[in-house]
C-alpha cells in the first residue's frame, strides 16, 4: 500500500466527542495524526504532528475534551464518530480517587485501592489504563494490578503481575511487560500479589500516596464471584467500580463492608466483544510478544539445560478421596502442593516460570518469579532440553515450574 493510494480521512470532532476506529484486515496498517487541538487515547495524550501507527487487531477510541481535528490514513473496518460516552463518569472517578492522595499526602497514610470488576468484554483493562494515565499525568506512581489470567497486560497470559506506572502508557502498546513483580498463578495468588503491593508501598512514598488500580477478569458468577470478594479482603480496597452488569453490582453492595465504595458504571459503546478465537489467538501473541516483542523486535537466546541441572516442580497434585487423605489434611491442600517433575518429552513446548525460590524447601508457591522459558526441544538421549529464553545462559535461577501454557515457537 502506497502513499498515493492510502485512504485518507479526515474528522473534526467536536468537544467531548470520541472518534473509535478498528483495524481488521491483515496486513493493513493504519496511520493516526492529530493535525489541531487536544486530544487522547485511553488517557494518554496525543502528540501534535506525531504518526501512531496501528496495525491488525487495533481496537482504537481517540477522545477529545476541546475539540480537535485528527486524520486516519489506511483502510480502516469501522471509523465512526461518537457524540455519546461514559467519559466524563470515568473523569469523576478519577476526580474522586485524586482527593483521597491528597488527602493521604497530607495525613502521610495510604492512597486509594481501587478494583475494576465485571463480566468478559465492557472495557475493565481500557478503565484501568484511563485511570493510571490520569494519575500519572497528575504526577502520581499508581501501583497496576493485573488479575487477569486469561488476558493479561503485564507478563504473559496465566499469570498475575504488578507495575509500578511512573509514565503514561504507550498509545500503541500500552504499558508493556518492564514490570517489578510476576507471579506464576496459583491458589494464593491474590495473596502473595497483594503482599508484595503492599510491600513496594511501605518502600516508596509516592506509590504509597499513588494507590493501587487491580485489573480483574470477566468470571464473576460462583467460584469467580468468590474470587473477587477474596482479592478485595487480600487488597483491602477501598472501593470498587462495576462495569455493566447490575447483579454484580448489587451483590458486591450486600457482601461488601460499609467502608467498601461500590460504584456502577456503564460501559463505552466502543467496547467490542471478542470471540473464543480471538481470545485464544490474542493470548498466543502475548507468549510471542514477550520473546519477541512487538514493534521494536527482541531476539531471544536459545541453549541447552542438563536435566541435572534444573529442578522440576509443577503446583498442584491429583484430589485424593477423603478416606486416602492424611490426618488433618484438606483435599484442597493439594491443590496448592508442590510436585517433582522428572524430564521427558512431556515438557516440549510448554513455559518454565523461572521462580526466586532458592530450594523446594522454600514457600515456592508464593515466590515471585524471575521470568519465563518455553521449552523447544527435549533429547532424552543426552539429558538436555533446549529452552528458548529472554537472557543468555546460565538461567538466574534452577527451581523451574512446569505451567500448562505452551508455545510453539514458529520463528
């Protein structure tokens, strides 16, 4: 696609207007300039004159307080202008959260936890980022909690992470993975991911006054219901905002302590809901993003481990009846219980998580992990698996945890 024959579009939005466009076709890529005016992209301002350039999967709402002029070149799915947005509730909540820091500023005390809860697809992750952005433009360094295993923003999909926000996001890539804390998932994640909050909050005054914004994921009904309410007691939040769906929100206001804020929030019309594929091919891109990287490659080194040189362990081992369990012992404590892994074939293709755990004997289920490593190839012969890794060898650590996310490296 050439210049000369690129598509180009111009809008001139009017005040508290929003301009959402998509980009579906593969191979397409689509250039956004922002020619007068102010205006923004999930909360990060935009550049005057700058290119942003997006590419296929791009889900973009360029939203302007004043009023601006901004032109699209490339083909675009859906360019629509919308006259109708939730903004200025989302603006209002971050008023909210502002006065609680200056209040925390001045009582040398804790700032806002807030939580963003709702089911799959009404733009919690698109929230969180306005919420952050905001902050940060204020001067603040929030603490970003991502809860979402099945989508996650911070490390690879099936894990939970925190982000010390001391920027604004990229308009592109969003804040992308230089994260300070990654917990492989597990039983108590909630627990320990709060623990190590609270820890760096205790550390760093300007976080600790910044608060915390927790990303969660769309399972709300049963057993995700009491997922939610459990992260809300390890978090200790102080309010929570629920995205489109009044159930939810009317639940959480009857189990909820009266000093908990629950708020409702309608969703953007811009929100697009995701199919199964979508989602599976979206967490795909996630694994690869973190070996590879996106716009700006990263080429990850490839080596070989001696099996004896690595401990294998997974999490969790088979429920055993009643009758079969030791005296005092729970069935879900197995779920939790650290299990040796012997080598094999078995292992092609999944990810390591690479923990800080220095012996088994350590609590490695609630150890953050250094990072990740998928396993490409396995030679039973030689007792060697070859694991594709972000850094050279020798890997920082040898307690290895077997995850059931695989990748099939194509590259």
């Amino acid at each position: 696609m050439t210049d000369e024959k690129a598509q180009t579009q111009e809008f001139k939005l009017d005040p508290d207007c929003e301009l959402r466009f998509e980009v579906e076709s593969k191979n397409e890529k689509v250039m956004l300039e922002l020619k007068s005016g102010l205006a923004e992209v999930f909360g990060t301002e935009l550049v005057k004159g700058k290119k942003y350039e997006f590419i296929a999967g791009a889900k973009v709402a360029v939203f302007t307080w004043q009023g601006c002029t901004v032109e699209l070149v490339g083909k675009t799915d859906v360019s629509y202008v919308a006259k109708e947005t939730p903004m200025g509730l989302y603006l209002n909540c971050h008023a909210a959260m502002e006065r609680l820091r200056e209040a925390a500023e001045k009582e040398d005390t804790r700032g806002p936890i807030t939580m963003v809860v709702g089911p799959c697809d009404v733009g919690k992750s698109t929230l969180c980022r306005l919420l952050l952005n905001y902050a940060v433009r204020m001067g603040r360094r929030p603490i970003f909690v991502d809860l979402d295993v099945g989508q996650g923003h911070i490390a690879i999909p099936g894990t939970v992470g925190a982000l010390l926000v001391e920027r604004p996001s990229n308009v592109v890539d969003g804040f992308g993975v230089s994260l300070w804390a990654q917990i492989a998932t597990g039983q108590r994640c909630s627990v320990q991911s709060s623990q190590v909050c609270s820890d760096r909050l205790q550390a760093n005054k300007k976080a600790r006054v910044s608060g915390i914004v927790i990303n969660t994921c769309g399972w709300v009904k049963g057993d995700g219901y009491k997922l939610l309410t459990h992260a809300a007691q390890a978090f200790e939040v102080d309010a929570i905002l629920v995205l489109d769906q009044e159930r939810l929100y009317n639940e959480l206001v009857r189990d909820m302590p009266d000093f908990v804020k629950v708020v409702f929030l309608p969703k953007s019309g811009g929100v697009v809901e995701r199919s199964q594929a979508q989602r599976t091919e979206a967490r795909d891109q996630g694994v690869r993003e973190y070996f590879y990287g996106s716009r700006t490659p990263l080429y990850p080194h490839s080596f070989e481990v001696k099996w004896n040189e690595a401990r294998l362990y997974k999490i969790g081992a088979p429920v055993l009846p009643a009758s079969c369990m030791p005296l005092g012992m729970k069935a879900e404590d197995n779920l939790t219980k650290l299990v040796a892994v012997t080598p094999g074939p078995n292992l092609l293709h999944h990810l390591l998580s690479v923990s800080f755990a220095d012996s088994p004997e350590d609590d490695v289920v609630q150890t953050n992990v250094a990072g990740f490593v998928c396993v490409t190839n396995v030679d039973v012969d030689r007792q060697t698996f070859t694991v594709l890794s972000p850094q050279p060898r020798p890997l920082p650590n040898t307690v290895l945890l077997l995850s059931d996310i695989q990748f099939m490296d194509s590259h």
